[in-house]
C-alpha cells in the first residue's frame, strides 16, 4: 500500500516505467482551441504551455486526435500524421524549458466528434447509437478493419510523441469518448468479440494499450510514461457504473500503466451508485487500487488545502482552470506566496488576460454554457 504523501513538493517515481516527476502537480489537461484548422500546433499555443511549465511537475496537453476521422472538433491538437512532427517536437521542448515532463493526450472522439470537425465524413463508434444529448449525430457502426486500423493508430500516436521528445502520452479513455464508448453499454451494443460482455466490451481499451506498449518497447530509448484517464459513471441508461469502473480499474491495475488519471468536475464528489456514498469517488478509487498504481485526483483545484485534500487519496495532482487563469500559481504556493494566488472566479479572472481570442471565446462560451473542458 502506497503510503500517503501530502507534501506536494517532493517528487514522484513511476515503477513502470521508470520515470520521476519533480513535484506531485501537474497540468491537467484542458481544450484550448489553439491549433491550426488541421491540427498543427500553433506558435501561441507553445507560448501558453511554457508559460504554464516552470512549476508543474508535469503538463498533460489537451486531447490531440490519432485519426482524422477521430477529430472532435476545431482547433484540436493532432497527432495523426508525422507533418505534425516538427511542431510537436518545439512543443515538447517548450514544455522541458521549464522543468516539466511532457505528456501529450491522445484521443479519439468517436461518436462525440462535430461534424464540422470531420469535414462531411460521418463520425464512427462501437455501435450506430446516438448520444443522450440534443442535436446528437448517429454514427457509423466501425468495422473489424477499422477497429484494428484505429488501435494500430494509437501505436502509431505514440511513436510520433516518443520521436518528438515528448516523457509520454495520456490515454484520454474519459468524457464520453472513443475508448469509453467501447466499454459502455449505452454505444457499445456489439454481438461480436468487441462486444456484449464486460470483458469483450474492455477489448478495445486492452488492445490499444497494448499497441502503445508495443511501440514504447520497439522506440523508447528513455524512460516514457503511460496513463490512463477515465470516467467514473455515466448517467445513461444502459451506462457505466461505479462498480464497472472498479472492475476496469482492477484491470488497468495489472496493466504497464503508470498512473491513473480519474475525471472529475470536483474532487470531493460522490458516486450516484447508493453502494457508494459513505466517501468520495476518489477514496473508493484509491483504496481499490491498494497502491498498485499512481492515482491522480482532480477538480476544483484553488488552494494548498486542495491539494492536502487530495493527496489524502491520491497520489497527484491534476490542476485545471487555475492554472489557465493563473501561469505561475505553483509558483507561488512553492515559495509559500499563496496570498498572491488569483482568487477571483474563473468567469471574472480570465477576461484579465492577454489570451488567444479561440481560447478567449471558448472559455466565454463555457461560463456561459458549462460544457466539459
């Protein structure tokens, strides 16, 4: 059992893969709508990432899309084509410039894709079944060839992060996308092997991992970090439930993985399952995963008091809008100047800064609105 850790700032080691963070923070990782129409990095998004990089012990960037028919939506990150080597590759290196590993997410979004991100293409899915949510698209039923076609490009998504100089990838099996619709029994309504039972339903994500370990045994040359992110239930009817996450969790457990990413809009949430709710979500996780993996606990990171909150039952730290609002927030709390912390709403504290106007916009209408980030 992992002993528990609330000092922040002493550094971490991944038995894995034999990787160490400086510090038990890291950047969560969070859409920004920065990169060009095709999913290039732009010279303003390697800005925002270095200027977020000199504390953190690690940077997860935001979703970045292993197919073109996986794109969810303008402005993503990609990471489907080796053009997009060389900017990835001064991204890598911005992130290095100020102390932090970099980790880049890799995705695909499936049946949650706009269709203005897929130019006309119809997007894809474990099953042709909509999402519970207005103005869903059905997708397209994918193929055993497409299947196969999209774990190789998860492989693929990690060779072009290994030779861009990135410390490892995050796959984002969360938020409703791709690798979660497989496992849930809302859009994965399959007959074959990729279907029906649990475990044929956690195929997918078994087979996608072992793509990425296999490109990271065949090009790694340094210690490359891999972790998982999920989310806990779905409120859908067929869904995931707390106890299928533990069972997927019990699985991921004895996988290479290094951490485990949870996702959660506040860390001190409560399952909805009622065989759960005598303590948060997170200290469920932590205590089923018994210290055979890293936890990262996240949501609603503000104060130090957050973060002791957290490392309770976790074993990092994934801090979000703070960090957007506020570059040099670890910083501050590490040299004990958190009464410099930008305190104001998130709604109020962004409209202060100099942001692209894509970001800008994004983040007006998600105050607006509150969708997922």
């Amino acid at each position: 059992m992992t002993n528990f850790n609330f000092n922040f700032k002493e550094e971490i080691h991944f038995n894995s893969s034999k990787s160490t963070l400086r510090n038990r923070l890291i950047m969560a990782p969070m859409t920004t709508l920065q990169s060009f129409y095709n999913g290039a990095v732009t010279e303003e998004e390697i800005q925002y990432y270095r200027a977020r990089a000199n504390g953190v012990g690690a940077i997860i960037t935001g979703a970045a899309n292993v197919e073109d028919l996986g794109k969810g939506w303008e402005g993503e990150l990609s990471i489907a084509h080796d053009q997009m080597l060389p900017k990835l590759t001064k991204l890598a290196k911005a992130i290095h410039e100020g102390g932090a590993k970099s980790i880049v997410q890799i995705f695909h979004g499936g049946r949650m894709s706009d269709p203005a991100a897929l130019n006309g293409a119809q997007a894809v899915s474990a099953s042709a079944i909509a999402a519970e949510r207005p103005n869903a698209i059905t997708p397209r039923e994918m193929t055993e060839a497409e299947i196969e076609a999209t774990i190789t490009a998860f492989g693929e998504a990690t060779r072009r992060a290994i030779e861009a100089g990135f410390d490892g990838v995050e796959l984002h099996g969360a938020n409703t996308y791709l690798l979660q619709q497989f496992f849930s029994p809302h859009s994965n309504r399959r007959t074959d092997k990729w279907g029906g039972s649990i475990e044929n339903r956690y195929r997918f994500i078994d087979e996608v991992l072992k793509s990425a370990f296999a490109v990271v045994d065949k090009y790694a040359t340094k210690p490359f970090i891999v972790g998982y992110r999920f989310s806990p239930e779905e409120f859908e009817t067929p869904g995931i439930r707390f106890d299928d996450t533990l069972w997927l969790v019990d699985q991921l457990a004895e996988s290479r993985l290094d951490y485990l990413h949870v996702s959660l809009n506040f860390y001190s949430r409560i399952a909805r399952s009622e065989a759960h709710q005598d303590k948060s979500i997170l200290a469920y996780l932590h205590e089923r995963l018994a210290g055979r993996k890293a936890l990262v606990g996240v949501g609603g990171v503000r104060t130090t008091e957050d973060i002791a909150n957290i490392l309770g039952n976790a074993e990092l730290v994934a801090v979000g809008q703070q960090l957007i609002v506020d570059p040099t927030w670890v910083e501050k709390i590490s040299t004990n100047r958190e009464n410099e912390a930008v305190t104001k709403s998130f709604d109020e504290a962004f409209r202060e800064l100099d942001l692209t106007e894509p970001l800008h916009n994004f983040l007006d209408a998600r105050y607006n609105s509150s969708p997922l980030i």
